[in-house]
C-alpha cells in the first residue's frame, strides 16, 4: 500500500512540472533567427547626405562636319565604343543635316558621365574615358548650377581623371577605407545613366581584387551600371566613397549583374600626381611576366604557385643590371609578396622612379635577393632591329635528348650574340613528350630539372641524372620569352 501511495506522489509531481515547462515555454516571446529579423538597408538618409556632392558631366565637341546624332543616341554610341569598340547595332542614326555657315564653333554634346567633389573649391574625380577627346566640360550640380570645367589631368592606365571647376563652398564627399570593405556588405551608386541626372541604384559587393588590368585589382559589384554612371562614386554604408564606378560585363549592351570600380585608395594617389603634375609616374623594372602554374611551382621545388614568372628581360632595364634571368620566379619585391604575377606591376609603379629596391627571386631551386634601381615608366619604344647572324659552320648535333624526344645542337657564337645568351643549347628536332608538351624547332633550352645548360655536353649529364618516372620540367626561350615545359621521360 505505502509503494503505491509513493507512485502516485511520483507521477503528480512529474505531471506538475511538465505543466509548468509547458507553461514557461508558452509564455516566452518569439525571436526570430537572427537573420530573419535583419531588416534590409535604408539607403535614404545616404542619398541626402552623398547626393549633393555627384555631380553630372557633359562633354562637347564642336563641329567640323554636319552631326551624326546626339542625345540618347550619342550617349548609347558612346557605351558601345566604350565597352566593345565598335557602334551600338539596330539603332539607326540621325540624318545628317546641312552645315551652317556657324557650325565650325558650335560646340554639340558627344556624351555623358559622372563624377564627385573632392574638395569644396571644385575639384572634381571621374573617368578618364569621361573626359578624353572633349572640347568643352560643362558640369552640373544638383542644385542645377552649370559650370565649364577644365582638366587637370587624366591617365588612361588607371581610367582616372580630375577636374576643375571655379566655385567654393562646395559639399565634398568623405573617402573610405577600401581595406575595410567587406564581399558581400551594401553599396550604393549615383550617376546620371542615360542621361538621368542623380540616379540611385544599389547592390553588394560580389568580389575583391578582380585582375582586369595592370595597375587595378578592381571592386566587382552587382550594382546596375550604366552609360552616364561612369566617374560616379561607389558608397558603403557609412556614406563613404569606396570606388569609382568604371566598367561593365555584358553580352547584350545592357547591364547583367557584373559593374566593376576603381578602388578610390587606387585613384587618389593617381589624383594627387595629376593635380599635382598633371600626369603620372611609374617605376618600371623591364620584365615581362607570366604566371605560374601548380604543376610549374610543384616540378621546380617553389612549392605553391606564387609569384611572378620572367619571360624575358630588356636590356639595359634595371632588372637587366640587377642580375634577373628569363626563367625566375619573383617572389617579392621590397618584401612585399608576390602571389600572382598581376601584383608585381602594381608595386613596380606605385613605386617613385630612382628608389633603390630588393627583388627577392626563385631560381634552380634557391631563393637570392638582387638589389634594383627603379626606373621611370616611358612610352613604349619600338624594338631595336636585330643585327643578322654572321655565317658559321652548324656544331653537330647531338642524339642525347632522344629520352624527351628532344634533337639539340651547341649555340653558335652569333647567336649567342643575337639572342643576347651565354648558355643553353638550340633545339633542333622534337617529337613525343616534347612535342606535347609545347617544344617546337628554334627553342633554346636554358635549364632541365633546376639544372643551368651550357652546351650539349651540360645537356647529356643533366639527363644522366633525371628521374625517369617523374615529369621533368626544362626551361626554355622562345624569342626574346622564356617558359616551363613538363616533359614526360620516354622509357
């Protein structure tokens, strides 16, 4: 009796606290998942505080002969030579009228673009592609006033230009860190696309760092681009400016989701050079690069692939007078790291011309620091005429390479001298491995397996000592470039 009197105390206790969890969990508010209860941005408060300070840029040209066309028209003619080199297709133009006595001064609109106050006496960020070829600026603030404009400077590697209009007290906008921007965080853009003065449209941030061109590691977003949003400021949330609005993808001519900008850290040290000077100086070290492969970085012990690989090298360049070869790796430059070759111009020519600087380079198997005078970025020069080879007796050729598929012959000293080469030997016939593998006849091979060649005999005792179940990587120039080849043994 007492048992079952116990059992029953047990299950009315168990029956009250389950009541009370019920209870408890019944009355307690609903939280919604944190990312559920995230509401999506307000962009208004931005747009007060950015607007005022995007202004709308129109440039003119004055005529020469009668006008093919202007407003909309002109301005989508000018998205399609700016994106794919050539007219915008199925728009028919306007017809041309009779020139009048007065049209050699008329000044007629050639297109549209953006662009941003930088400071609040009238210096003003955008394109370079905005303002080059233009015979007339006029810029337009929001509060409609119209101003002329003149340039600066503008640069073309960069697409960055700056502008000067005459007024004061001007709301300028505040720069950003791009180091702090975030894939994936809001931004916003205000330009006047087709014309549309002070459009708003926004997006993400979809990457960072996109290699579309030498000196820019681009901001990808998917916010809507369009022709006259080019030179308008990028904003983060915090109404900062984090880029400025250059380019777009598309098949189609109309926006797809992919819009690129010019980190403003990029474009403000351009800008301070052109209002400085009006232009820009780069340092350049004379190398032309590649980038390195995984099975490149893994057959000549570098590991990971990283770095900048050297194709050729001018002569004379200060990286010619540093000691560099065709066939290093650089894999840093002032210490900083090389981890694709795109990152090796950038510092080169953020670099002052005549700094004194350290390349650090992989080559055969050791990694040596060479010591290097910066030069000044010039126009391009065309190449030197090559002298022709003198007339001399072809050295016999040599059989040994038959493992690789390979035929090689000693390098006369002509061509030593026209090739500008102390070492390698010349090949002469490929087949198999090396065939596959990208040789072809009047390749000069510099290196087999980290080992330097000299001549056939170096070549034969290189061979000798090659792993013949492994890949073996050869070293090679092609005309004035050099390269990696993986070849596989023949057993």
């Amino acid at each position: 009796m007492m048992i079952n009197m116990n059992l029953k105390k047990i299950r009315v206790f168990a029956l009250v606290c389950a009541l009370a969890v019920i209870s408890t969990v019944a009355l307690m508010p609903l939280r919604p998942v944190a990312a559920q209860g995230r509401a999506l941005p307000d962009f208004t408060d931005l747009v007060e505080q950015v607007g005022p300070s995007v202004v709308n840029i129109r440039m003119l040209e004055k005529s020469r002969a009668a006008s093919a066309g202007s407003g909309t028209d002109e301005e989508m003619q000018e998205f399609f030579r700016r994106f794919f080199g050539q007219p915008l297709p199925g728009v028919p133009r306007r017809p041309n009228r009779p020139q009048q006595p007065d049209d050699e001064q008329q000044a007629r609109p050639r297109g549209v673009g953006s662009g941003f106050i930088l400071t609040s006496d009238g210096v003003i960020m955008t394109n370079a592609h905005v303002v080059e070829g233009a015979d007339e600026l006029v810029v337009t603030l929001t509060d409609k006033r119209e101003f002329k404009a003149r340039i600066l400077g503008f640069d073309k590697r960069t697409d960055v230009a700056v502008v000067k209009i005459d007024a004061t007290g001007l709301p300028a906008v505040k720069l950003g860190d791009v180091n702090r921007l975030r894939v994936g965080e809001w931004v916003m853009a205000i330009g006047s696309p087709f014309g549309l003065e002070n459009t708003v449209t926004a997006g993400i941030v979809s990457a960072k760092g996109r290699d579309t061109g030498d000196y820019l590691p681009f901001i990808q977003t998917d916010v809507a681009i369009n022709p006259g949003n080019s030179g308008g400021p990028l904003i983060n949330m915090r109404g900062e400016v984090v880029g400025i609005n250059s380019q777009i993808y598309s098949r189609s001519g109309g926006f797809m989701g992919i819009s690129f900008s010019i980190p403003i850290d990029e474009a403000t040290r351009v800008s301070e050079q052109l209002r400085a000077t009006g232009r820009v100086s780069r340092g350049r070290i004379g190398v032309q690069i590649d980038q390195v492969t995984k099975d490149v970085a893994e057959s000549i012990g570098l590991g990971r692939p990283q770095g900048a690989l050297v194709r050729s090298v001018e002569a004379g360049a200060p990286a010619d007078k540093a000691g560099v070869e065709a066939g290093d790796i650089i894999t840093r430059f002032d210490g900083k790291p090389i981890d694709k070759a795109s990152d090796l111009p950038r510092l080169v020519g953020n670099t002052k011309p005549g700094s004194k600087s350290t390349l650090t380079v992989f080559r055969r198997g050791n990694t040596r620091d060479l010591s290097i005078v910066v030069a000044e970025l010039e126009a391009e020069r065309t190449a030197a005429t090559r002298r022709a080879p003198e007339r001399e007796e072809k050295p016999r050729a040599s059989a040994a390479g038959q493992l690789l598929g390979l035929t090689v012959s000693d390098l006369t000293e002509a061509q030593k001298r026209e090739l500008k080469l102390k070492s390698g030997v010349k090949v002469d016939a490929v087949a198999e491995g090396s065939a596959r593998a990208g040789l072809r006849e009047g390749d000069v091979i510099l290196a087999i397996a980290n080992t330097e060649i000299g001549n056939v005999k170096e070549f034969e005792a290189a061979l000798a000592k090659i792993d013949k179940s492994r890949p073996v990587n050869v070293l090679f120039r092609r005309g004035e470039l050099a390269q990696f080849a993986l070849i596989r043994p023949t057993r």
